[in-house]
C-alpha cells in the first residue's frame, strides 16, 4: 500500500509491519542524489535526524523494524532494481504530537484491504506533509530564499519496505547498530558531548557514516546554530572582488568528480558562492585555493549554507585562518614542526630526505592546506576530516606521520623526482587499499603536546630572529644604495674636477703657449726697436753731417760738384743691387717654376707607383717569411734614413726661418726712402722666395721618400711574384708525378684484375692457394689504394699550407690595415679548420676496416683525388676575389 508525502515529490510504501516510538519536534527529511556519485544521501534539518536509506534488489520485500528514539526508512524499487533517482529530490516527513511521546503501532497487509485504523494513519500523515510545506523553517534549505542551487525532483518515488530476507538482516545488523547509535547521538548531541565525550570521540575515531556526516560535521565543530547562516544570503547578493580568481580555480577544483566537473553547473555554482561568500565575510583572508577543496568536500556534505557555517568555523577554531593569510605563518609552523617530528621519529628517512634535499614543504604543505583532500582518495580524506573535527589539527600531524611510516621503506630507495613521484600516486593507493590500518597506526602515534609547545616557541624565536635579520639587511641595503648613490655622485663630481682641471691645464698650457710666442715677437720688437732706433741715430748724425756739408758747399763749388758726383756713384751703385736682386728673384721664380713641374711629374709617378701596388697586392703574394723579414728589415732602415734626412731639412728650414734678415750693406748707403722701401720690399721678397724654395725641397724629399717606399713594395711584391710562381711550378710537378704515379697504379689495378678474373676461370682441386693468392692480390690492391689516397691528401695538404703561407706573408705586409688583417686571420683559421678537417676524414678513410673492390675504390679514388682539387681552386677564388 503506498501513503503519498507531498505533492510532487515522492511516496512511502510501508511493508507488511511497521512499530515506531517518536517524540515531539522530531523533523526528518531525507534528499536522494545520485550525481553526487555517493547513492542516497541523508539531509537531517533542525533538531535531530536519524534515517538510513538502502537501496533493495527485490521488489515486495517485507520486514519489521523496530526502534527507540529513531525511525529506519527502506527505500525499494518497485521493480526489482537499484533505486535511481534524479539529483536534489526530498522526501520531507514531519511527525509532531502537542509536546507528548506518542507511540504507534500498526500493521499493514499488502494483500488485504486497508482497515479504518491504517487510513487514520494515512490522514496524520497527509497532515504532516501539510504543517512541513507551511513550516518555512523546516523548508529553509529547500526553499529559493536560502540561496541552496539545488531543485526537486517529481519523477522519483521513495518507498518504505518492512525488510528484507534473514540472509540480508543479519549482514546489515553491525550497520544498523552503528546507524541506530549515531542516531540518538546526533538527537542528544548535547547530553553525550559534555558527559560522554571521549566516548563520542573514539566513535568519531572509528568513523562516521557517510549518510550522518552533513549533521555530525556541525555538531563537532559547533556550526548547526551558527548565526553566520542568517548573512549567507547577503554574502551571495554582494560583489566580492576575488570573483574572477574563483571563477578561474573552480575548474581545477575536483575535476573528474561528476558533482563538480561539469562547467557552470549545480557544483560548480554551490562551490562559487560558498567561496566569494567567505571572501566577503573574512576580507584580510579573501579566497585561497587550497581553502576550494576543503568547501567542495563540505558541499558533498550539506547543503551551502551550513558548509558556509562549517567553513567559518574550521577557518576560526581550527588554526586554517592563519594558514591562509597572505603571510601563511601558521604552514610555516606546520613544516617546522612536522619537520623535527620526523627527525625525532623516523631518523633515517629523516636523513635521506636532508641527503636528497627534500625539503618538508615538498610534500607536506598541500596535506596541511587541503587537509589530504588533494593528497588521499576521498574516503580517506572524509575519515580524516571526522577526526580533525573531533580532535583538532594533531590528527594532521598524526596522519602525515602515518603516511611516511607506511611508506619509509619505498621512500628509503628513491630519489627527489622518485619520492615526488611515490607521493603523488603509489602513497594514495596504498591509503586507499586499507584505510583502516592507515588510521589506527596515525591512533598509536603520540605526540608530546609539550614538545610541540617547544617547537611552536622555537619556531617563532626563529622567525623574529629573520624577522629582525631581515629588518636589518633591509636596513643595511637601503643604507648600502644610499652609500652607491653617494659613491656614484662623488665618482660624477670627481669625473666633472677632472675635466674641469684637464681643462684648465690644456688652458693654461694654451696660455703659456701664447705667452711665450708674444715674448718672442716682443723680443722680435724690440730687437728691431733697437735696430730701429740707432739706425734713426745714424740718420741723425748723418743729416747734421749733410747739413755742414751743405754748409760747406755754400763755401765752395767744388765741394758740391764732388758731392753730386758721389751721388751719381751712390745711385748707380744702387741700381746695379736692384738689378742683381732682379735677377736673382728671376733665377728663384725659374727655380719654384721647375720644383713645381717636378713635383707634378712625380706625383704622376707616385699615382702610378699605387696604381702597381694595388696591381701587385691584388696578387698573390709570396709565402717565404723569411724572406719578407729581411725585406721589411731593408724598408725599415730606408725608412729610417729617410726620416733622418727629413729632419734635417726641417731644422735648417726652422733655423732659416728664425733667422733675422741681415741688414744689406748698400742699404746704409741710401740717402733717399723712396729707395730704401723699395730695396726692402725685394730683400723681403727674396728672403720669402727662398723659404718657399726650402718648403718645395722639403716637399721633395719627402715625395722621394714616398717614391721610394712605393719602389721597395713593388719590389717586394715582384719578389714575392717570382717565389710564388716558383713554389707553384714545384707544385704543379708534383701535382704531375702524383697524376703519373695514380695512372701506373691504376694501370696495375687493371692488371691484376684481369689476372683475378683469369684465375677464377682456372679453379682446380688447389683452390686454397688460388684463394690465398687471391686474398694477396685484394691486400695489395688496398694498399696502392691507400697509397693514391695518401698521396692525394698529402697534395691537398700541400695547397692548403701553401694558402695558409701567403696569407701570412699578406698579413704580415699589411699589418697598418687593421681591417685587412681580421679577414687575413678569419682565412688563415678557415685555412686550419679545413685542414682539420681533411686530416679527420683522411683518418676515417684509413680506419675503414674492409677494402672496396678494385674498381669501385678506382673510382672512388680519382673522385677523392678531384674533391680537394675542386676545393683548392675554390679556395684560391676566395683568397683572390677581395681587395688589398
């Protein structure tokens, strides 16, 4: 017979008896998810709840249960299969008498007709579903304003059966003892928690069934009356500004769960507000990634809101507040302190872990983060999180300690990478084979509360020693770049007084410069002052003297007649030194005239000189340094004679230009200026003639020094020409005998191929000694081989020393061409490398362990032979094609 709950949602089928004993108050509702991947799941609302769902193979089964305090629900299908069911679908039942226990019994017959007392029943019951629809506390967590994702479901039905056969009672009997002891726990959680606490613990300790862990996870940590639940719903409406950063992590968080792994679905959406909600509630914390496993395996649980509740409180009372602040202090801690624990109980691996460099953090810091929630399977991971609720964060040391006991032995033999590697997929796997072994070794490990006491004083010692040590090297940076600052700014004041006096000594050293050349013309001035001035003496004197000869001539006629006559001498004399300065300017100017065309001539010569240089560079040229040693020894001395004369041609014309033009002896015979400027004028053109005519020979000297550096090199060029063509004609002979000596030994291969092939037409009973000859003649055939390959590289070998040699005696002529040099020296290394190269390959021709027949190794020899030749030629275009 079946009772209908509620509208929509589902029905009770009652077997064929059913005794339940209840008190007022008692509220129970049931969810059913199959997504979630768990099969049914209880819910318990308000005050107390203690369901057990169990999916039937049969149809029509039948049993009687009967409890104290509890009611047993059986689900069954109705047609002999597992019960399915969409995700979210409730199954609400509210029993509630007037504040007195009523107790009722009945019994139905799926056979018979229902009797007045079973349609009674019926009618509280359809009563009951109505006060549930109309009690909006008892459809908080179902309701739209609770801000829960999760809808119902009317395509589902809940059915209650008596029982099932004796076989499969007595199966369920433990796990329905364990169900029916939860039960009047989570319903008198405050009566056992405060009088019977360790017993509570040591049944959280044995674990907690999967259908009580949304209501026992509350109860432990104290979030069932949380008032945080009431400001979950205003968290949900607001703007948090870690959204993005949510919404981005949410993929990451359980990805091959089906609850979670599809995008923008129902788990996805729950994870996303119980975060951003956190994030707004706790803002120094905000969102941490870590903390999203921890919400998805609340959400498994419970609904949002009281996995908001449970959140807050894990982040509050059990120490994940601070191993989530952005300093992440409290991890730090963790690692220290699991650190010495394992120093103190498992020292070997201790000792491996240092001898390897694994540090604690490497492996440890998601399992204090995520509480195993990303390290262990999720059954695991639920067993552990019963525990840390119960008794705090020592069963995260315990655990971990656990886990590295269990696999010492394994870790003991890896490496970093293979320890890494354990840690990710084999220590999971062995946690998952026998979860029980695990727990109850991490029950046996105790840790000493005073020792951790110890080790959380030790650590916080340690870190305000950084903390101090870092405050101080902060300190000591800063007044270190302060101190550089200072440095650099003096470096740039000392650079600016350097300049500043390298200037002022060039400045003063201009000064005295000039200074010294106005003493010079000033001692010049007044040398000619001097001059200047006893000269107007003379004139004085000489005028007094005309005057009483004047005088004289008044007195005598004669004596004027005799004066004009020495006069007239006077003035011839002065024409006759004008006509010889004439003549004398004359023979300069014919002399500055033929210095000039022979300037001319030779600069023509100088061009043509450069023009054979650059003919003769482009050119190779000669490799004998020795050679090139005593002709540079030759241009040096040249050069050297030469540098020689021409200072001694710019002394005397020093010396001609500061000396003082002497004073002309007819000049003091003058007796008019009129004739005296103009003897002047031409002495002071003759003496400037005359240092042109010492700057032209200068010039001249040193076009002949020019003329006969560009003759050495032109000599030397031709040298090196002629030794070149030499050392090239021996080479072309060689080059001919080795020609001459390939072609006998090719002719002899030929020959005693014919003589092999008439052997092997003459095979007779004494084929062994026709072998061994045969084998002989093949021997010998490889060694003339070798030997033509030799010789051959030996040739090559030859050519390449030969380049090498003139681009030495290249760059050793042109050592001032700096450019010139780089590429001569870039050749000369290419010139080694491909000889390295050569040698290289000619060991791996000789190193080859078979010979070749006679006719592939001719050839492959003649196609060797040409292959350096080729790359000989290719290699003299390369040294030929750029310019001196």
């Amino acid at each position: 017979m079946f009772a209908k709950l509620t509208d929509g949602v589902g029905q009770l089928r009652y077997g064929n008896s059913f005794q339940a004993s209840m008190t007022q108050q008692q509220v129970w509702q049931v969810g059913l998810q199959e997504q979630f991947g768990f099969g049914p799941v209880a819910y318990v609302i308000h005050h107390t709840l203690t369901t057990t769902v169990q999916s039937e193979e049969k149809a029509g089964s039948h049993g009687c249960l009967q409890t104290d305090g509890t009611v047993v629900l059986r689900l069954a299908s109705g047609q002999g299969e597992e019960l399915g069911m969409s995700s979210a679908m409730v199954a609400q039942a509210l029993i509630s008498n007037n504040n007195t226990e009523t107790t009722t019994d009945f019994h139905i017959n799926n056979n018979e007709d229902p009797s007045p007392g079973d349609l009674a029943l019926l009618a509280k019951l359809e009563e009951a579903n109505r006060l549930i629809e109309a009690d909006a506390k008892s459809l908080n967590s179902l309701s739209g304003n609770s801000g829960h994702s999760r809808k119902s479901s009317d395509t589902s039905q809940i059915s209650l059966t008596s029982g099932t056969s004796s076989s499969q009672e007595r199966t369920e009997d433990g796990e329905e003892d364990a169900w029916t002891l939860w039960g009047r726990v989570s319903n008198d959680w405050e009566n056992f928690w405060k009088k019977r606490n360790q017993f509570v613990r040591d049944l959280v300790r044995k674990g907690v069934p999967h259908h009580f862990r949304g209501i026992v996870w509350q109860l432990l940590c104290g979030a069932h009356d949380s008032p945080v639940k009431k400001q979950y719903a205003d968290y949900i409406k607001a703007t948090s500004a870690c959204e993005k950063v949510i919404r981005r992590d949410i993929a990451r968080t359980y990805p091959e769960h089906d609850f979670f792994k599809e995008k923008d679905g129902l788990g996805q959406e729950s994870l996303f507000n119980v975060m951003k909600a956190y994030s707004l509630h706790d803002r120094e914390v905000g969102y941490c990634q870590g903390s999203g496993f921890i919400v998805g395996l609340l959400l498994m649980q419970m609904p949002e809101e009281e996995a908001f509740a449970v959140l807050v409180k894990l982040m509050q009372e059990y120490r994940m507040r601070d191993m989530y602040k952005p300093t992440m202090a409290e991890l730090g801690l963790c690692m220290f302190q699991l650190e010495n624990l394992v120093q103190d109980l498992i020292p070997d691996l201790n000792v491996h872990f240092q001898s390897q460099s694994f540090h604690t953090s490497m492996y440890a810091s998601s399992w204090f983060l995520t509480l195993f929630t990303t390290a262990l399977p999720l059954p695991v991971a639920c067993r552990i999180m019963d525990v840390f609720l119960s008794e705090g964060m020592e069963i995260i040391f315990k655990v971990a300690l656990a886990l590295l006991t269990v696999g010492k032995e394994d870790l003991l033999c890896f490496d970093m990478e293979g320890m890494l590697k354990f840690f990710q997929k084999e220590l999971p796997a062995k946690a998952e084979a026998d979860p029980d072994n695990l727990m109850n070794l991490a029950y046996n490990i105790k840790i000493n509360p005073k020792r951790m006491k110890k080790l959380e004083k030790d650590y916080t010692v340690m870190k305000t020693k950084e903390q101090e040590e870092m405050v101080e090297l902060r300190r000591l940076r800063t007044e270190n770049r302060l101190l550089r600052q200072r440095v650099e700014l003096l470096e740039a004041e000392s650079s600016e007084l350097a300049d500043r006096l390298v200037r002022g000594q060039v400045s003063r050293a201009e000064e005295e410069e000039t200074s010294f050349v106005v003493q010079r013309e000033l001692a010049a001035l007044r040398h000619t002052h001097l001059e200047t001035s006893h000269q107007l003496e003379l004139a004085h004197d000489e005028i007094r003297n005309l005057a009483l000869i004047m005088e004289e001539t008044h007195n005598s006629q004669q004596s004027s007649l005799d004066e004009i006559s020495l006069k007239r001498e006077l003035l011839g004399q002065r024409e006759e030194m004008i006509e010889c300065l004439q003549e004398e300017l004359v023979k300069v100017r014919l002399r500055e005239a033929e210095n000039d065309a022979l300037i001319r001539d030779l600069r023509g010569r100088i061009q043509e000189l450069e023009e054979d240089k650059k003919t003769l560079r482009e050119t190779t040229p000669d490799n004998s340094v020795a050679h090139l040693q005593e002709e540079l020894i030759a241009v040096k001395l040249r050069e050297a004679e030469a540098n020689l004369s021409l200072k001694d041609l710019r002394q005397r014309e020093h010396r001609v230009e500061a000396t003082p033009p002497p004073d002309s002896t007819p000049k003091k015979l003058l007796f008019w200026e009129n004739r005296g400027n103009e003897t002047q004028r031409l002495e002071e053109e003759l003496m400037t003639t005359r240092i042109r005519e010492m700057e032209v020979l200068t010039e001249l000297k040193e076009l002949r020094l020019k003329v006969m550096e560009l003759e050495t090199q032109v000599q030397v060029s031709t040298n090196q020409l002629r030794r070149q063509d030499e050392e090239n004609k021996n080479l072309r002979e060689e080059i001919d005998q080795a020609v001459n000596r390939e072609r006998d030994l090719t002719t002899k291969l030929r020959e005693q191929q014919h003589r092999y092939t008439d052997l092997e037409s003459k095979v007779s009973p004494q084929s062994g000694l026709i072998k061994d000859d045969l084998m002989m003649s093949k021997i010998r055939d490889a060694e003339h081989t070798q030997c033509v390959a030799e010789l051959t590289q030996k040739i090559s070998l030859l050519e390449l020393k030969n380049e090498e040699m003139v681009a030495e005696g290249e760059l050793r002529s042109n050592l001032d061409d700096s450019d010139r040099v780089r590429e001569l020296q870039d050749k000369v290394g290419d010139l080694k490398a491909e000889i390295m190269r050569l040698e290289s390959w000619k060991q791996r021709w000789m190193g080859g362990s078979h010979p070749p027949a006679s006719r592939s190794a001719s050839i492959d020899t003649e196609s060797e032979h040409d292959e350096p030749n080729d790359l000989q030629l290719q290699l003299n275009s390369e040294m030929s094609s750029p310019e001196v």
